[in-house]
C-alpha cells in the first residue's frame, strides 16, 4: 500500500466480518483476502495487531472489543524480524479508530521534523469529523456500527466536538482527551494565521503600484510613499519609545490616532520578520558609518596621486600585508604633511611681502582705491608661481567637476589659518591658490573648459549622473544662491514660513532677528504681512522673556520703518489677536500697544491704540493682561496730545480704580496717574479739574452715604488723591515766583532722604518729575526759604493749596464717621503724606494753623451742657496721627502730647462722647513707638483734679494695656492702675 494512496477505510468484507466475530478469531481469512501491500511484507492482520499494542496498551477502542493474547505473541513473533514502517502504523491506527493515539503520533511526528502525508492529510480534512445521521460509509466498511461512529456538534473543521468520553471505559480520561484536541486545534489556527499574515504582507507589499515604482527607480529623488506595513512598524517602535520614556499621555493620544492597530502585539503589526531593535538603538547605529574599503584614500590636500603609495595598496587576505601597507602609507603621508607645512609657511612669507608692498604703494602712490586692489589681486593671482608647480591633481574623490578648486581651497584653507598672520586688509577669499574669486564682478562667473570634443549633448547626460534635486522647493532654494540683498530677503520670505514650524518652542526666539530683518527689507507687502503674523504666532505661550524679546524686536523695526508701515503692518497683528484665547497672547498684544506708542502717528495712537486698550481693560478676565492694558494706557497719556481726549483718560482712570484685582490697582497707581497727572499739569487741568473733581465724588459719596458708607469707592477715590500730591508739589515748585532764580550750583546741599515719603514708582518720585535731583535740591532751597522769609503772595498754585484745597479736605474730615478704623486711617496717611511732601514750614505754617482754628482747644470755651461738636468728629484723630506725627522731633512730640490732654480734658469736663479720643488712641497705639507718649497723656489724667477725667484715663487703658510691652506695664500702667484703684470718687 502506497503512504499517499491508502485509504484507511478500504477493507475487504472478508475483514468485516472478522472482525464482527464474538471471539475475536481471524483463522478463516484466506490470503486472498489481504489487500496487496507495495509498502512492506505484512499483512494488514500482522500491522494492526502489533501497532494495537505497541502504541496503544493501555486503551480500548470501541471498534475493537478486544484482543487475544495468543494473537498478540503471535504479532508480536512476527515482527521481531521485519520493521514496521511509520506509515503502516499509522494506516493501522485510522483503520482501527484509535484516533487520539493517531493524533499524538501525528504531533510527535511533528515535533521530531517527520511529518506523515497520511496523518497529515486525515486530519487537515473536515469531512474525516462530520456527524451522519446513521453510520458513515467508511464505518459501515470497518464494521463499527451506530455505536462507532464520531458525533458532531458546533463545529465542522476542528476536532472540538468530539465526545470521546462515550468511547472510552474510563470517564477520568475525558478531561485530558479534551486538553489535547484543544491544543491541536490552537496549532492549526497559529498554522492559518502565519499563512494568512504571509498572504497580507505579500498583498501589503505589492500596493504600490508598478507605475510608481517605476517612477521611482526612474528618478531616485523622489521619496518612495511609505508602506502600510513599514507604516505599522513604525508605529509600534514610536508607541513603545513613548512608553519607555514616561510619555504616557502622548502614548495615549497616539493609540487613540491609530485605533486600527494593538500596540501591544508585535505581531499584529503583520510582518514575518522578527521585531526590530527600539528607536533608540536603531539612532545611535544608524550614524555609524561603515568602515571605508581597502583600496579608497579619502585626503582633502593638494597632493599629486603618484607620489602617494596608497595606490600600491592591494586585496591580499592576509593582515600582516595589510597592516605593512597602511603603515606605509602613513608614514608616506606623514612626510608629505610636513612637506606641504613648509610650503604653507613659504607660501605665507610671500603673502606678508606682497602685503608689504601693496601698503608701500598705497603710500607712494596717489591712485584710486580700485587701482590699488586689483595690483593686489593681480600680485596674489600670481603668487603660487613662486611655489612648486602644481598639476591640479587631488586625491577628492566624489567631487563634481569644477569643483575641485573650491574643496582643495577649503582643505589647504583650513591648514593654513594657523600660520597666516591677521592682515590690516584682509584678503576676500584667501584659498590654496590665492585666487581671488571676485564677488563683485559685473559678468558672469568663467570656468576652464576641458580640451575635449564631447558633444554637450553627451556632457549633459554625463552630467545627470550627479545625484541633484531641484525639482522640489527645497531643492529649488538650493540651487539659487542669492546674488544681491534683495534676492537674500526673497529667498529668506519664502523659506521662513517652512523652517519655523521644525524649530523647538523653546528655542524660536532664536528666529525673532532673522524675521524681522526679513521683513524689514523684503519688497512684497504680502510676505512682510506672513513674516509679522508669523512673528506674533512664533510661541504658542510666550513666558515674559520670550515677551520681551519679540517686543524688543518689534521696538526695533518700528524704528526702522517708521510710523506708516507700523501702523500698516504691525498694528493690525496686534488687532487679530485681541481676542486671542491663550492670556499671553493677549498680554503680549497689551504690551505691544504699549511700546510701539511712540513710534505710532498720534492720530493712531489717541483713536485706534486708545480703543483697543480701553476695550480690553473692559472685557478681559486675566488680571495680567488688564494690568498690562493699564500699563501701556499710562504710556499712551504720555504721548498724546489730543486734549479732547483729557475725559475719555479720566474714564479710564476712575474704571481702573474699580477693578477687583490688586495688581492692576497698584498699576493705576504707579504708572497710569502719574502719566495722567503729567498731561493734565501740561494741559492746565491739575489744580482746576482733576483734583477738584475728586473732591467733589468724595464730597458727594459722603452725603449719600449717611446710611451706608461706600468705603471701596472712598479708598478708591482718596487713593487716587494721594497719588496725585507728588505731581501737585512739583508744579507748585514749577510755577513759583522763585523759579526764574533756579539754577544749579556747586554748593547746593543735598536733600535728606527723609524729605520725602517713600514713592510707589519712579513716576511719583518728584525728582522725576521735576528733572533731576540736583534741580530739585535747588527749587526746595528757595522754595523753603520763600516760605520762612517772603512769604506766599503772588504764589497763585500754593494759595489754591492753601485757601482751597486743604479747608475742603477738613471739611470733609469732619463729615466721615469716627468710629471707622478704615476712614480714620486712609485719612490719616493722606495727610501724613500731604505733609510730608510739602515740608515741615508749611506744615507749621499753613496746615496747623487750619485745624487749631476749627477745633479751639481751650477749656474756657467748652459748653459743660452740649459739650464741643468738632472735638467728637474724626477731624480729632486724623489731625493727631496725620499731621502731629509727621515730624518726630522733641518740639512735636510735646504738641502732641498737649494736644491729647486737651482733648481728653475737654471731653470729660464737657461730657462729651470719647469716640474721637478713643480713635486717636487706637490710631496712635498701632505703633509701639508712640506707647510710652500715651503712656504720658494718660498719667496726665490719672492725676488729674478732676474726677470726670481721671474716670476717662481709665477707660483708655483699656485700649492701650493690650499692647504695650512688659516693662511699661510695670514702670507706668501698674502704678497709673493703683493709683486709680485707691481712687474714692471714681
């Protein structure tokens, strides 16, 4: 029987029946009943029974009810002489049904690389396994009955509805039957999934269609698409990269771009190669150049080829040759480095003669500076005669022609800076031949040309071997050098806008320059326009330093092409990103607006620039941007001079002050006023609108508000007030009668640096304000001694200080209510500051004065029955601590001293509320510096003969114990408590 045609079905019925026997006797088959074998001399009988008991001992089979052991010695005898062959056996077992012993074999056979067609072809076929109504025709053939055959259910090409367990004797067995059935069918589907990827990659591979290919092959520059399967690999490399490099989140986004592919399978990638090394592997190898071969020496130096033994050089296999010859070669080349040294160096004594001379001729004779040069140029064309004849012959392998002079420069150039000296004029190109190649030559450039008879035709084609690209933009670029400044900016307007987007964030400040010099220069309106825009939309999130160096730069080319095409050009990208939904690209606009104010036409600056600030300053959310807006309006009122703007600043201050952010108040203060103040002085309006005008919403907030009291809106308003008392002095020094006699002298003393309150910016600094500190040091000279000596007549600005403003202020003093802490303090500070800033003779002078008149500190003229009405106002406290504390001199302290027994002694006899008293106190002893002088005013009282004060005394200390140290409290509060604790009338 033939291993490829044996049906292991086809028995004759002589077999049939004998096997159907009850005794299991096969002594009645004739040997005509044996099917022939081509294969072997055994009978099917001799190869079933031994095959039967060999491979399967232990197992019965329900085709087989059993065997006799006579039978079995007697197979087993025969067999002992001749070898069973693999395919017999295997014959035998599918005939007799044992078909997981059949499996087994098959896959022993397999692991051992012996695979069996038979078993092979039995089991790759669907049909062997599926479910008949009654027996199959081949068991019918075998005699195996209904209760033989295999039962089918669910599937129709794998083994794993098999029920072997109704087969079997023992039911224990059914569990690992099973495992095995399930583990050829895993291999089979590994076999068909191999087979079906192999398919995939072939038709994967075979998508590019064969006209491209050609074009490809056809013109080797252009790029081959990339393929669906190098695509996947790809993929898999760069997710696993990611992965291993804590770019989770990126890892993330990039599988959720690639759905179609696991990442965490290689092999769904779909290749039958094994999985490459990772990206990083694959970057430090891909730079490792090969070692060059044997018989190529790659010199860049002007060396004739014969004189080198390198060309000696062979492809004998043996190293020891090899080594011989590199040796040699080495110390051929070492000889000729040195020859070549010595010639750099005589070839560099010529050059300083030459040099020499040309100075010498420069000298003597009185030509034209062109004349001059091209003797130069001429001398140096002819100075390599003066060395060793040179045939032109490198050892530059690779190079185009005409290219070879420009390489051999190079490489003798780079030897030689060593050894050239610096020349006063240096040369323009100095190279190996000191050919001077003339950039500025009106014709066109001329190359040797060979003494041949090619067609050009031919030298064309020749040519196109050269491995070139300019048919892409790139290549386009490249193969244009500029000529002129104009083609430079061209060609840089139209690579920018490709370069930019490759450079790292964090390093495209590094363009600003080569941006703005390009469009700076470039002609086409258009291209400057995509040059600005990409300028503003270089950094997606520019920090404060990237801010400045584009702002710096924008600075830069204002200055450069004036306010017409600032306002053309840079103006509107400021306005397409007003709205801009990242806050640093609206600072940056806010901070644009800013510093490109003085280079804009002041029509611009005073309508569109002035818009688009206040239209920020109303709608923006980020407090940094509209503490930018403030900022930047501040410049703006420096620069314009539209006075029917003087409102629209006015609006904008008072909206500033409202704002709920911090920052951009202290930004209002530090810039925004000062610079609106300096306007509003030059336009006359200081004295006569803007201060007024102040005073007046205080006024009018107070008389609204007796009920409730805005207290925002008055810290806003009087803070806005003392911002604008520096800018007040400075004018009153401005328009003095002494100001014509204001000059600056050797001898002028310097100002105290107490003189003034510390100022919240340089802009409130009235030496700023005013010019310089030496002229100020003048003007508070004269100013102080105009006011000791001559007086204020004539002095129109200070008397609307004196006669105007300040009796104002006292009235309003004496409006607000003394038990707000708040009030009492901004108040307080006002003053303080006012003082401070106009000096301590007007202080005297004019302020005290003012508030001594209005509160009439003498106890003869206290009513005992309503008591004193201006003593209970906060016009007590706030002239105590804001104008008796401005100066802490001996003289001041005991005028504050006396001015609080006064009052705690009007008070008391008068029977008046102590609330302006008690809110002196509590002003006062928020400074521990001022406890031992309260300590003063209250023993005052303690030992007063008035029992009503003494009573008023004690009710202080309540306010004072708190917070007075240890070591009053023992020297000055405990004996002050005694003494008022023996007291019989309180």
């Amino acid at each position: 029987m033939a291993a490829g045609s044996v049906n292991p079905f086809n028995l004759s019925d002589s077999e049939e029946e004998a096997e159907r026997r009850p005794d299991g006797a096969d002594n009645d088959r004739s040997p005509s009943d044996v099917p022939p074998q081509s294969s072997g001399p055994l009978s099917p009988q001799a190869d079933s029974e031994p095959a039967a008991l060999l491979l399967s001992s232990n197992r019965t089979s329900p085709s087989v009810e059993g065997v006799s052991v006579s039978a079995a010695a007697a197979a087993m005898g025969g067999s002992s002489e001749t070898r069973v062959s693999v395919d017999s056996i295997a014959a035998q077992l599918l005939r007799d049904q044992y078909i997981l012993t059949a499996l087994e074999f098959h896959t022993e056979l397999l692991e051992a690389g012996r695979e069996l067609p038979r078993l092979r072809d039995y089991f790759s076929n669907p049909g062997n396994f599926e479910r008949q109504s009654g027996t199959p025709p081949a068991c019918k053939e075998q005699g195996l009955g209904p209760g033989g055959q295999l039962n089918r259910a669910g599937s129709i090409s794998t083994l794993d509805s098999l029920d072997f367990a109704r087969y079997s004797d023992d039911g224990n067995r059914e569990s690992d039957e099973k495992v095995a059935v399930l583990e050829f069918e895993l291999r089979k589907a590994k076999e068909t999934i191999q087979a079906l990827r192999a398919n995939l990659t072939q038709a994967a591979e075979s998508e590019v269609p064969s006209q491209e290919r050609k074009n490809f092959k056809s013109s080797p520059e252009i790029q081959e698409p990339i393929r669906p399967l190098e695509k996947r690999a790809l993929n898999f490399l760069v997710n696993e990269y990611l992965l291993k490099n804590n770019y989770k989140l990126s890892s993330i986004t990039f599988s959720d771009e690639n759905d179609d592919q696991d990442f965490e399978l290689w092999d769904d990638v779909g290749l039958n190669i094994p999985k490459p090394p990772d990206l990083l592997h694959l970057y430090r190898n891909c730079g490792t150049s090969l070692p060059s071969p044997r018989d190529t020496v790659d010199i860049a130096v002007g060396v004739e080829a014969e004189e080198l033994l390198g060309n000696s050089i062979t492809q004998e296999p043996e190293q020891k040759t090899e080594l011989a010859q590199q040796s040699a070669v080495v110390q051929e080349l070492e000889h000729q480095i040195s020859l070549l040294n010595s010639e750099k160096q005589s070839l560099a004594e010529q050059i300083r003669k030459l040099q020499s001379d040309i100075q010498a001729l420069k000298k003597n004779v009185s030509i034209p500076l062109a004349v001059s040069m091209e003797s130069g140029n001429h001398k140096a064309d002819q100075v390599p005669d003066l060395g060793p004849p040179d045939n032109g012959q490198y050892l530059d392998i690779g190079g185009a022609p005409g290219q070879n002079d420009v390489t051999d420069s190079i490489a003798l150039n780079t030897n030689m800076d060593s050894v050239l000296p610096t020349p006063a004029t240096p040369p323009t190109q100095p190279h190996t031949k000191l050919k001077d190649p003339a950039p500025q030559s009106k014709g066109p450039v001329q190359f040797d040309q060979p003494n041949r008879k090619l067609s050009p035709a031919f030298h064309q084609a020749l040519l196109s071997f050269c491995r070139m690209s300019a048919d892409s933009r790139l290549g386009s670029e490249v193969s244009r050098i500029a000529d002129s400044e104009e083609s430079v900016m061209l060609m840089l307007g139209r690579c920018l806008p490709h370069i930019v987007p490759n450079v790292l964030l964090a390093k495209r400040e590094e363009l600003i320059p080569l941006i703005l010099c390009t469009a700076c220069l470039h002609p086409e309106p258009k291209e400057r326009d995509q040059l600005l825009h990409i300028l503003f939309n270089l950094i997606k999130r520019p920090d404060d330093e990237q801010r400045q160096m584009i702002l710096t730069g924008c600075v830069a080319f204002a200055r450069h092409v004036g306010p017409t095409r600032v306002e053309a050009e840079l103006l509107p990208q400021c306005w397409e990103q007003i709205n801009h939904k990242y806050p640093e690209r609206r600072l940056l606009v806010a901070e644009s607006c800013g510093a490109l104010a003085p280079y804009l036409p002041k029509e611009i600056r005073s309508s569109l620039v002035l818009s688009m600030l206040q239209q920020m300053l109303a709608e923006d959310k980020a407090d940094m941007v509209r503490e930018a807006v403030v900022k930047s309006l501040g410049i703006i009122m420096g620069y314009i001079d539209d006075p029917d703007k003087y409102s629209q600043g006015f609006e904008l201050m008072l909206l500033s002050l409202g704002d709920p952010s911090e920052r951009v108040v202290s930004a209002i203060h530090q810039v925004f006023i000062p610079a609106f103040a300096a306007w509003s002085t030059e336009l006359g309006n200081l004295q006569s609108q803007l201060v007024p005008t102040l005073l007046a919403r205080i006024e009018k907030l107070l008389k609204d508000g007796e009920h409730g009291l805005d207290e925002h809106k008055l810290h806003m308003f009087l803070s806005a007030l003392q911002s604008l008392i520096p800018p007040l002095f400075a004018e009153v020094l401005r328009n003095a009668p002494f100001t014509s006699r204001a000059k600056l002298q050797g001898d002028t003393p310097p100002i105290e640096v107490t003189r003034f309150p510390r100022p919240a910016s340089p802009l409130q600094d009235v030496a700023t304000i005013i010019g310089s500190r030496e002229q100020l040091a003048v003007l508070l000279q004269l100013y102080d001694h105009q006011l000791e000596h001559e007086g204020t007549t004539g002095w129109d600005s200070l008397l609307w200080v004196v006669n105007q403003l300040l009796p104002q202020l006292i009235e309003i003093v004496g409006r607000i209510n003394v038990t707000s802490t708040t009030y009492v303090h901004e108040f307080s500070r006002f003053f303080w500051r006012l003082c401070r800033t106009f000096g301590k003779i007007f202080t005297n002078a004019k302020v005290k004065p003012q508030f001594q008149e209005i509160l009439r500190l003498s106890e003869e003229n206290v009513d005992t029955t309503a008591g004193n009405g201006i003593l209970t106002k906060a016009t007590v406290p706030i002239y105590a601590t804001g104008v008796l504390t401005c100066y802490n001199q001996e003289e001041d302290r005991k005028l504050l001293v006396g001015f609080l027994e006064d009052v705690m002694t009007t008070l008391s006899l008068s029977h008046a509320p102590l609330d302006s008293l008690k809110a002196s106190f509590v002003e006062l002893g928020a400074n521990p510096a001022y406890h031992e002088l309260l300590l003063t005013v209250l023993w005052y009282g303690v030992v007063h003969t008035s029992a009503l004060v003494r009573c008023t005394a004690a009710r202080m200390f309540e306010l004072l114990v708190k917070g007075v140290n240890e070591t009053l409290v023992a020297q000055r509060v405990v004996p002050a408590l005694i003494t008022l604790s023996s007291d019989p009338e309180i």
